[in-house]
C-alpha cells in the first residue's frame, strides 16, 4: 500500500512539473509577463477530486488532508436555481473522483472554504503540457457567470459576451433571464418560483 501511494505520488509531482514547464515555457519565449494561468501553475499544487458539491465548490485531496475548494473568478448558479443542477453536472463530468488537477490556493472565505483556481492537464498532443483554467471553461461554454472586478483577465469579458451571444448553458433563453446567484439567494420563494418555468439547459 506505501509503494502504491508513493508511486501515485511522485506521478502526481511529475504532472505538476510537465504542467508549470508548460505553463511557463510560452511565458520565456515572449519575455512576456507571467499570464494568470501561468502564475497559478507557478504556485499550484497536485490534488485530487473527491466529490463535486456544486459547479464552483468542490472536496480536494492533497496529500492526507482533505478541503473544501470554491473556485474563483466565476459564480455558477445556485442547485435550486435554473441551470444550477445542469452547470454541477457539467463540472462534475470534467472533475470525475480521483482526477488529478492543479489548484492554486489563494486564501480563505467568509466559510472557511480555501479560495483558488483550478488548472485542468490537457490530454491532447498538440496541448501536452498545457493546463486549462477551469474558471475561463466554465465561461466560454456558459456553465457560469465571469468575476473579474478589476479586469486581470485578459479576455474573460469577451469569452462571456461570446457565450451570450451564443446562447450557451445559463444563456439560453437570453441575458435577462439569467439571474445571478447573488441576486437569486435575496428572492423569496414566489420570485424563484416564476424563475423556474419556460426554459431548459
């Protein structure tokens, strides 16, 4: 049982140095400024997925410890929420038990939850070493609304106006009809109630 841990150990620490190289290695060549996925795989670490609590909240193991994450940069819709259930399984399907990802921890919130990003390995060729912030996927395929206040990130306005004009995920039956997870929790049960009829996933 040891050999087998410390095995799945030093792969996991192998995936983090193949994914930071890669991350890092565009970064070199330019002489341009670290991106923020790139300081993120600078300062992550391997861990696995235990369970999905909902599409921006999840359980991580790192080594013998486990916590609860809840991801930056996007708010997801609520579970009693129209989309919420949807945008959960969605995330759920990329972040399977056991899957090894990258995760920059950044703090904690109000809950007590570690605040962070996610860095998904890529499994093409063309991509290999290659993360993919899960925080920008959530955006462009419409799984969450973007929060980027002070606008550091480069481009997550358009990938939203993108996913918009698309009609994808939350988007579907259009920008009014999507009410953000902030808003949503103020409404008492006869607003949500007139939220929930007339449009699917």
């Amino acid at each position: 049982m040891k050999v087998r841990q410390t095995i799945l150990r030093v792969g996991e620490m192998a995936l983090v140095g193949a994914l930071v190289a890669g991350c890092l290695s565009s970064q070199r060549e330019t002489g341009a400024p670290l991106s923020l996925t790139a300081r993120a795989a600078a300062a992550a670490e391997a861990a696995r997925v235990v369970r999905v609590i909902d599409a921006d909240t999840y359980i991580m193991l790192s080594g013998s410890s486990t916590f609860r994450l809840r991801l930056l940069g996007v708010d997801a819709p609520e579970q009693d929420q129209a989309f919420g259930p949807q945008a959960t399984d969605s995330v759920a399907r990329l972040l399977a038990p056991g899957r090894v990802v990258l995760v920059a921890r950044a703090g904690l919130d109000l809950y007590g939850r570690t605040l962070g990003a996610v860095l998904l390995p890529t499994a093409t060729v063309a991509a290999a070493g290659r993360a993919v912030p899960l925080d920008s996927l959530m955006v462009v395929r419409g799984w969450a609304w973007a929060i980027d206040p002070n606008r550091t990130v480069a481009g997550r306005a358009q990938q939203q106006a993108a996913a918009q004009r698309a009609g994808l995920g939350l988007w579907k039956c259009g920008v009014s009809q999507a009410v953000p997870p902030k808003l949503w929790r103020s409404f008492n049960a006869e607003i949500k109630r007139r939220y929930r009829v007339g449009c699917t996933w």
